[in-house]
C-alpha cells in the first residue's frame, strides 16, 4: 500500500494504530458478555498478539481475574464462575477445551455452574463446532469469534502474524487464511476507503484479489446504493495495494539478514513486535554500559536476582535507541552504541554540575527518561555482544559464503560442499532454534549450531539458485545423509518440500513443471484457479534457470554496496536484493530495477520503440512514485515467475469491477 500525493488528505500522517483501539475495544466487548469475575483461558499462539493489543491492567478493569495458557489437564479456576476461551479453531485445542469442560461438570460444587464462553480467532468454523458436538460439551458453551486480524506493530506495519499460512496454502491446501487476510483488508478499506487499484502477482494473490472483489459486491448489494455511498468510496489516503504471494520469492527468507534487526531475529527470534531474552540479563561490562541511574535519594539501586530471569523486550520505533541502530548493517553497530553509551555518562554527569534549584530540578524531570534509556542501552549491549559472538564465528561465515556464492551464480566449491558434509556429519537434533518450535530458553550458543533447520536452509537454497545444474545423484546423496543424521521420520519432510519446490527433486523438477502448465486452462474451465493448490514454480518459463534470467533482469546482485550510507535494499544482504523488493520497484518505475551503467543507463534492458514488451522509460531518472503503469513492460519477468498476474481497477461506480487478470508465462 502506498499514500497517494494527489489528495489534500494524503499530507495528513496515516493513523493505522485505531485498529490497536478498534480490536481492544471488541475484546472489552467479548469481556463484558461475562458478567462478573472470569478467567482468561488464552492460546499460547495467540498470547504474544494480544500482549501488543491490550495489556493485563485493562483485562484485570473489566473483570479478569487470572490468565491460564491453554494446556492438558483440568482448569482450576475456584470460585469464579466465569470462563473464557480465547483460542485458534484448531482440532486439537477444541478437545483439550472439551476435556476441560468435562472435568469442571463431572467435579460438581460450584463447578458444575460455571458459564463457559469460548471465542474462536479469527472466525467461528462449523468443523470446530461439530468436534464439540462430538466431545458432548456444545451445549455447555456459548460460542463466538474474536475478529484480531491486522495487529499494529509499528505506526507504518501490519501484521495478521499467521506464520503457518504458506504451509497450509501450499501443502494442506487449506484456503481459509486467504478468508482470513480477505475480511482484514476488507476493515482497512471500510476505514480508509476502497484501494483504486490492486495488482499483485501469484496464484494466491489472484484468489485474495478475487476474493476482495465478491466481498465488496456482496457489500453492495447488501447496503445502500447510490455512487456516494460510503461503502463505494474510493481511499484519498492510498492509490494502491500490492499482493505477492510468497511463492513468487522463496529465496529472501532462506537468506541470512545482516542488520542489526535481522540479525536479532536470525540468533533470538521475533515474534509478535518482541523479544524474549533468557540467561543473557547479566549487566555487561562498566566500560561499555554507563554504571545505573541513581534513584532520587541519590543511590544506586540494582537487582541481583534479575541476571537469570527471562525478559520481553518489544522491538519498535518507540526505543529510541533501537529505532536508530534497528536498520544499520551490524558492522556499525558497536560504534553507535558506544556513542550513545558515552553520551548516556555524560548526562548523568551533569547532576554534579547542577548548582541551582533550577537545574536540579531539570535533571530530575529528565532522570526516568536517562533510566529508561539505561535500561534500553543494557538490553541492546547485551543482545550484540550475543550476536558478535555468532557472527565471529567460522560457522557463521561459512554459511554467509555459500549463500553469496549461491545468488552470485557461482557453484560450490569443494571446501564448501565438505563443510555440508561435515555439518550433516555432526547434526544435533536436540538443539532449541529460534523462531521455529518455540522460544530460545538459554542464551544461544556463539557458533550456529548443526540442526536441521540450518542445513535445509542451505539445501533449499542450492536447489532454488541452481535449477537445472542441480543433479540428481547430488540430490540423492544428500536425502540419505539427512535421513541417516535426523532419522526416517524426516523423509516427511523431505517429501514435503519437495512438494512445494524448495528442495526439488532434480529428475521430478520438470514432470511438475509441465503439470502446473497443463492444469490451469482445465481448472480456469472449472472456474477454479488450479487443481488442489497452485504450483510454486513458473507455468511456461522461457529460460531454463528463471532465477538466473532474474539476476541480470533485475539486477539483483549490486556489486558497490554501501554499508555504511545505504541506498538499495541490497544491503540488507551484502549485495542481494529480494525480488519482492524488486518487484514493487518495477511497479513504480524506480531506477534499482534498472542498468547502473551511467552511459546509456537504460540502453540494456529498453527494447525497441514499437515492442509491446519495452521497458516502462524513467521521467528523468526518478521513481514515478505510483503503479499507474502496473506491469506493462515487464511480460518477460512476470513469465519467469509462478502465478497469475493481477491488475485490477476499482472504481466508485456501482460496483462493478473492471478487472484485467493476465496469465502468467
């Protein structure tokens, strides 16, 4: 989504944190339902989203007593009565709850008389229902839904944190996240108006681009009519909404972030806007962190007991010291936090300069936030010598080359195979990995450690960038290694990324390429998009390796990067730039996507006068600042990605929908 510039609203800064206020304010709502005292009986998935939305002082006004995380075993909840549920419409969760719930019948007292209430995120399903039916507890609960989806995690970020959605698409085939992200847009647009035009690219682009159309026509019919209808109502605040499917670029993620916040997230884990430190609240040395603020009788106070307890830090533009260092390369980041270390002593040095009332008093107006930043600056010191330890070290560098070499077009070499070999060799299946399964419980290790989730990285990686190159007899002798090192059951695995094209078969590679290009015309005849799920590969590729073509067509390697003063996404991994990024440039015409040759910039990829193919032209080297053009020009990119390609035009007519939906290649 971008903010036009055409409308005097779009100068006025775009407030998306009433949604914050609209979801705290349907919660309260779901709370007051009960009367009196209740429980909170909370998914752990569900926890950390609801920690950004509505904190426990608000909950504890309207009644909640106590907060329990859903688990097996009987709930005791004493003498409150009231009993509420707030959990995803999962199978298994809706048995636990039914176990509960007989337990509190069957144990009589003041049990049998509890009012049950369970509010399912982010909609009611019928299969939820029917498995309580089932469990004999449907009578005993009053059902509902708790609509949390677009969660406000900065003042310009939305998430609906659902990190399971492309499993679920691309393997399950389960397509009710793509409801999920339909009804959340559809609120967006209720507050801001309707986006003018969407484009995107991607099976599943297509089917949320078609999905917001019947909504809105469904909306229309359902409501007023008139072209001045409010629900007819074109956005002043944005001229577009772009949707890329993540099969469109499954390499970014697999690559290893050098920022400072991508690296938090590579060592930690980030989820929901935070996170969790265990074994790392030890006080870092005097020579780096300024000693603690004194209090107001002016001794220093600390905390012994505080070095070994597990922490949440929220991550987002409201530590100051975060929001400057969040986005540089982690190369410059020990430098800035000495900076701001020595600036920090200095202004707690300045108390012994005050000799007036005056001045005393300005620096006790400004002591709580000098501790505030002490506290920040203690967190981050911490957090980088944590993460320096790791980038140090020779494992870390190790990978940091193989993927260089990957995305640069190179082959491995036989140092860099052994080191596959060697780590498969000396594979730890126990090993805690951040973000996948769970929080870090102690303080990670300084070198990456040789789980699973490391070597399939760099396997999924090698068969994405190398394509046809990639031979099977390679592909065969790296399936038993892992199957030897991880055990048999992570043929499963195996299976399944072979399924949604990360990790590929080489001699299975191009049987599925021909199927995904043969099933669209019958399944569009069917009125479907495609058979079972769509297909992460390209349906009518025109060059054997699409991502090699991609490299150079959208240059996405950038030899002179700035580290320091950057000004290209490629930055962010040492010279790579996310093809996702590079798509949305192509869309607003912005000079990255195009030739750094400064004589005859342009000459490379501009064709012909007359071919319908031609690249867009730049209006004096800049950004168009917009997606008027939409993809016009860019056929031969679009082919070399999977998917359907999406433009479409919303206009504040009667609803009708003037739709140009263009096959991918």
């Amino acid at each position: 989504m971008r903010p036009t510039d055409k409308s005097p609203e779009s100068s006025a800064e775009l407030n998306i944190t009433q949604l914050r206020e609209i979801l705290r304010d349907e919660l309260i709502a779901i709370l007051d339902t009960i009367r009196g005292s209740k429980v909170l009986v909370l998914d752990k998935d569900l926890s950390g989203a609801l920690s950004v939305i509505v904190d426990f002082g608000v909950l504890k006004d309207h009644g909640v007593e106590k907060i329990f995380l859903l688990e097996e075993g009987p709930l005791d909840t004493g003498p409150t009565k009231g009993v509420l549920y707030l959990t995803l419409p999962h199978i298994r969760k809706m048995k636990l709850i039914a176990e509960q719930v007989r337990a509190g019948s069957q144990s009589g007292g003041c049990a049998s008389s509890k009012e049950y209430s369970l509010q399912l995120v982010p909609r009611r399903t019928l299969l939820c229902e029917r498995v309580l039916e089932e469990e004999g507890v449907l009578g005993d609960i009053t059902i509902g839904e708790y609509r949390m989806d677009f969660i406000p995690l900065e003042d310009d970020l939305l998430s609906l944190e659902l990190p399971s959605t492309f499993k679920e698409l691309y393997l399950d085939g389960d397509f009710s996240s793509i409801q999920h992200v339909a009804r959340a847009v559809m609120r967006l647009q209720g507050l801001y108006g309707f986006f003018p035009r969407i484009v995107g690219k991607g099976d599943y682009a297509q089917v949320l681009a078609d999905s917001l159309a019947r909504m809105r026509l469904e909306l229309v019919s359902g409501g007023t009519s008139g072209p001045s209808s409010s629900v007819l109502a074109m956005s002043t605040m944005f001229d577009s909404l772009v949707i890329i499917d993540r099969a469109v670029d499954m390499v970014t993620p697999l690559l290893t972030q050098l920022t400072y916040e991508g690296l938090i997230s590579e060592v930690y884990g980030i989820s929901n806007g935070s996170v969790t430190l265990g074994g790392v609240g030890a006080p870092a040395s005097s020579a780096t962190v300024p000693p603690a603020a004194p209090s107001a009788s002016g001794s220093g106070t600390s905390d012994p007991q505080s070095a070994g307890k597990r922490r949440r830090i929220m991550l987002n533009d409201s530590d100051a010291i975060y929001r400057e260092i969040r986005s540089m390369n982690f190369a410059g980041v020990g430098a800035l936090l000495s900076k701001i270390s020595r600036q920090l002593q200095d202004n707690y040095e300045s108390r012994h300069r005050a000799k007036t009332v005056q001045e005393i008093r300005s620096f006790v107006g400004r002591l709580g936030g000098l501790q505030s930043e002490h506290q920040s600056l203690k967190s981050h010191v911490s957090l980088a010598e944590s993460i320096m330890r790791r980038t140090q070290s020779d494992d870390f560098n190790a990978v940091l080359e193989i993927e260089q070499s990957l995305v640069g077009g190179s082959d491995l070499t036989k140092e860099q195979l052994a080191y596959i070999e060697k780590v498969l060799a000396l594979a730890d299946l126990n090993v805690s990995v951040p973000g996948v399964g769970g929080e870090l419980k102690e303080q990670p290790p300084a070198s990456m450690p040789n789980s699973l989730h490391k070597i399939l990285r760099v396997l999924c990686l090698y068969s994405l960038w190398r394509g046809p190159s990639f031979k099977q007899k390679t592909y065969d002798a790296w399936y038993e290694d892992i199957v030897a090192a991880f055990g048999h059951h992570q043929t499963i695995t195996l299976d399944n990324l072979d399924r949604v094209g990360l990790l590929a078969s080489p001699s299975a590679s191009s049987a599925s390429t021909k199927v995904a290009a043969s099933g669209t015309g019958e399944a569009r005849a069917l009125g479907l998009l495609n058979t079972v799920a769509p297909s992460t590969r390209p349906r009518n590729p025109i060059h054997a390796n699409s991502l090699g073509f991609l490299r150079k067509a959208l240059n996405l390697i950038v030899s002179d990067v700035r580290e320091s003063n950057p000004d290209d996404a490629s930055y962010v991994y040492s010279g790579y730039a996310p093809i996702s990024i590079r798509l949305l440039q192509c869309l607003v015409r912005d000079p990255a996507v195009y030739p750094t040759n400064t004589s005859g910039r342009y000459a490379a990829l501009l064709r012909p006068l007359g071919d319908s193919r031609a690249r867009p032209a730049l209006v004096d080297g800049q950004s168009t600042g917009g997606v008027k053009g939409g993809w016009a020009g860019w056929d031969d990119v679009l082919s070399e990605l999977p998917g359907e390609t999406v433009d479409v035009s919303q206009s504040p007519g009667d609803g009708d929908l003037d739709v140009a939906v263009a096959d991918a290649m």
